[in-house]
C-alpha cells in the first residue's frame, strides 16, 4: 500500500482557519518552517499544535496547544524550545508522562467543563449542562474522583456502564457513559491519555419516547394543574406547555429576553443556538400577570427569596400527576405535546420545527422562510385544540392522529 506523503504549508492563522476537517479520524498538516511543527485536524473540526518528531527510534507527538487559543508564533516559539531540548537528548514527554499517573478523573472533569463545548463556534456550556453534568457525576462516578485516569479500563467501564443500568435505569446510564466518553476524549487532547479506553462501548438500546397528553387527559391534568397551590408553578407548567420550549429554558427565562407588544421571546442559547420563540395570547397573558408583580426581578420565574431562577419543580409535578391520575408523564412531554397536537391540528413538519427550535438538515431550510407570523397562527390553533380538550364537559371519542415519526421529540 503506498503511503501518503506529508501534507505541508506555511502557517498562519488564515490558513489554518481554511483546513477542512477529515472525513473520519484525523489529519497531520505541516509547517514548511519550524521542523516537525504540525496541526492535527479531526473529523470534529478542533485543531490542536503538536510537534512530531523522532526521539531515539521512536516517533512522539509533543502537544503544544489549541488553534486559535494558541496562535502559530506561539506554537514556533514551543516547538523550538522542544527542538532544542531533543537536541540535547532529552524527551518531552517523558515529563508529560510521569504527570499523567498522578492526572485524576476528577480534575480531568474539572478541566473538561472550564472549557467551550466543541461545536463550530465553540460556546461556552450553559448553566443547566454544567449542573446536569456535575450531578452525575457526583451521583454515579464519585467513588472514581481520585482514580488516576491511566487505571481506569474498558473492562472498569462496562462494568460501571452495567451496574447503572440495574440501578439507575438504562438511559441515565447511557447519559453518564456519554458524559465518560467526552471527558476521557478530552483527558487525550489534553496528553493525560494515550487512547480512549471509553471509545467502543456500547450504549444500551433506547426505546425512542413519544409520550405527549391525549385528549382524554387533558380535563384532569388542566383541573389537577388549576388546584396547584403556587401560582408561581402553575404558570411555570402553563408556559412549557404553551410554548413547546424546554424546561430549563422556561426557567431561566429572563424579562430583558421577553417583548410582550411583539408577543416574543428570544432564548439566547439554546442545544441549536439562538431561538426566537413567537408567544401565543394564552402565554402572553400569563406573562402580563407575573410581569405586573415581578418588581425588580431578573426571571420570570425566579427562584426561592429572588435568588437566581427556579431550580427544582419535580415535587410540584409529582403533586399535578397524583391529583390528575397520570404516572407516566414527564415535564419534557409538555414540550412534545406541542409538537404532538401541532401535528394533529395538520402544522406541517417545517411549522414544527420552527416552533420548537430544531435543525434536521432535512427541514433547517424549510425553517429559514418562516416567519413569526404563521407560526404563532399555528401555536394559536394548537393551544385552542388543547384547551378544547381540557374542558370537562367535552368528551371527546376521537383517537389522536398517528404523529409522524421524528414530530414533537427533542
């Protein structure tokens, strides 16, 4: 098999900013200047400085840094510093390498949440995931905190992998797996690792979910949610439902984000970036109310003694489903209700998605020619059905319409 030769250039920023990322695995590029300074380019798009060079018979990669946090002066300067100290007869790495056995999962963790998420535009992580993030950790891998990350085993990990499964459940162990992948692929960027012991397991098969409120629930979840004691909560609810947007961007919902003469609300960050949220009159008159005994507070739904944003509704939603007679419903399904009934009101597929801020490649065009008007007649159509149904008087005999695969989930 023939090999490939070297791809080289002359750095600098423009250049690197125009190096494509490989279609699986990753790619050396090289200086034309310093000696055996290169970028390496993976499927992901993330760029990192190393210097490769052969230290007695033996080929290291020498890891400088991040392109464009570390910039290629920067990244010269480094590799001529290695250069010289190979010269002289000493390795890199092997300082580097002595680290690594004192390197542990926990301050790998630590580190791995500092930095920006590894999508194109690498944005910072949102208070919700880091929360999310350090919750399981400390409630599935706590007892791994001091483990040094050269003695944790792929046998180690599907071992844990399927004692959370007994435990917790499947998917809150395919979600710690994830969350163990990610940070051991940043454990080898950052050199603690050789390879990803993580890389090849196997997640176990999920059931997708597709769980939203039925016509002959509604009477008794409106009625249930009605007899909620705080009003505070019940708005809460009403708005997730009445928008179709997740929980925890409901409750971070800030007043500076919310134009209630336009009947908008832009959510700054979202799992697909920035989303504009069209508000129907049944969400808007909610946000009036609250607006008109808010005082100075930053969130719509602030949290206890106007701290922060509201944390933790699930004792109140347990309370709604007891009232209601219901056990198998999750606040997430308030957002897939929306979608749902959007879909049984005849929205089309591009309707949806825009209202609930998704980016199928499929659809993102679709999505881009919508605007706010015709989206909010459909949200409006949509609430109307829903509110029909909650009436007790009406009793409806009608089956919900098959929703299309795909339609209210996310």
């Amino acid at each position: 098999m023939q090999r490939k030769a070297p791809r080289t250039l002359h750095f600098n920023k423009s250049a690197i900013e125009q190096l494509h990322p490989p279609d699986d695995g990753r790619e050396y590029h090289y200086d034309t200047k310093t000696p055996g300074l290169a970028v390496c380019v993976t499927k992901a798009g993330t760029k990192t400085f190393h210097l490769v060079r052969r230290v007695e018979s033996k080929v290291e990669r020498i890891r400088l840094g991040g392109f464009p946090e570390v910039t290629v002066d920067q990244a010269r300067k480094q590799a001529d510093r290695h250069n010289g100290k190979i010269a002289e007869g000493v390795n890199p790495n092997d300082r580097q390498r002595a680290r690594r056995g004192l390197v542990t999962l926990k301050e790998a963790f630590d580190e791995f949440l500092e930095q920006p998420t590894r999508t194109k535009n690498k944005r910072p992580r949102s208070e919700k995931t880091v929360h999310d993030y350090r919750q399981q950790f400390d409630s599935c891998l706590e007892p791994w905190s001091s483990r040094s990350l050269t003695k944790i085993t792929r046998k180690d990990l599907e071992k844990r992998h399927s004692e959370l499964g007994e435990q917790n459940g499947i998917y809150q162990a395919n979600r710690v797996l994830s969350l163990l992948k990610a940070v051991l692929n940043f454990a080898v960027d950052q050199s603690y690792l050789d390879v990803n012991p993580a890389t090849r397991l196997r997640k176990f098969t999920e059931e997708s979910r597709d769980r939203f409120l039925e016509a002959d629930e509604f009477p008794r979840f409106w009625q249930a949610l009605e007899d909620e004691p705080s009003e505070k909560l019940r708005d809460f609810f009403k708005v997730c439902l009445f928008t179709g947007q997740r929980r925890g961007n409901v409750a971070s919902m800030r007043w500076d984000d919310v134009n209630l003469d336009s009947a908008s609300w832009t959510i700054p960050k979202t799992k697909s970036g920035k989303h504009s949220v069209p508000l129907t009159m049944a969400a808007v008159e909610i946000l009036k109310r609250r607006k008109a005994v808010a005082g100075d507070t930053e969130y719509v739904f602030p949290g206890r003694h106007g701290r922060g944003h509201l944390a933790d509704p699930m004792r109140a939603w347990r309370g709604i489903l007891e009232r209601a007679g219901i056990d198998d419903l999750r606040i997430h399904d308030l957002r897939r209700s929306m979608g749902s009934w959007q879909a049984i009101t005849g929205a089309s597929l591009p309707m949806i998605g825009k209202t609930l801020g998704h980016t199928q490649a499929q659809t993102t065009a679709g999505y881009a020619r919508l605007s706010a008007d015709p989206v909010r007649a459909a949200m409006e159509t949509t609430t109307a059905a829903m509110m029909d149904a909650a009436k007790p008087e009406k009793k409806s005999g009608r089956k919900s319409k098959q929703i299309a695969e795909g339609n209210g989930n996310g």
